[in-house]
C-alpha cells in the first residue's frame, strides 16, 4: 500500500479524503489488480470463486499461429480466429491516474 498509493498522492488533511483515498485504491486492488501469488487472479475473483479472467479464452494477433500451438501460461484456446487486430484500453479507476485498468480489445 505505501509503494502504489501513499507515496503517489498528495496526501489530504481531511480524514473523510483519505478515507476516500484508500478506499479507492483497496477497491483498485482488490477488484482491478491481477496478483502474481494468486496465478494471475483477483483477490475478488478468488473470494467469490470467480472463473479467472486470464483463463478465458485468448486473442491471437498473429496470422498464421497454428490453433494448437501452446501459448504462454495458463495455456487457454484462442477466442475466434488467428489475425484478429488488438487495441490496448487504459482506464482509469475513478479517474486516478496512478489506478490503471488495462483490457485488450479486438478492432474491426
């Protein structure tokens, strides 16, 4: 918690503000951040037994990859077909810069 949120903010006087702080970070990490100790996974998605989001099938962007070639761990299937144009989405959580939220999406 110091390393990714208490020493990238200006920290508030007002109790209520810091409060709000760290409730928007522990809301980030719980929900948004993938753990390297959980495999990949949220703590939120361990907590509720969710199925984990880097076990889902995956985009290829390369052509001609063949389906049944292993990927990089976990190993999943590919969603669709091999070729498919990826763009990179940053977010932000509730508009804080130092909170990203990073998603592949597929283009047209």
């Amino acid at each position: 918690m110091k390393a990714e949120c208490t020493r990238r903010i200006l920290v508030p006087f007002s109790l209520a503000a810091m409060r709000n702080e760290l409730g928007c970070y522990a809301t980030w990490f719980n929900e948004h951040r993938p753990h390297e100790v959980l495999r990949g996974r949220t703590p939120l998605e361990v907590y509720l037994d969710l199925p984990p989001a880097n076990e889902a099938p995956r985009f290829e962007p390369r052509d001609d990859w063949p389906p049944k070639a292993r990927c990089a761990a976990p190993n999943v299937p590919i969603r669709g077909r091999a070729g498919a144009g990826l763009a990179l989405v940053v977010t932000r959580h509730e508009g804080r810069t130092r909170l990203p939220i990073v998603a592949l999406r597929r283009t047209g």
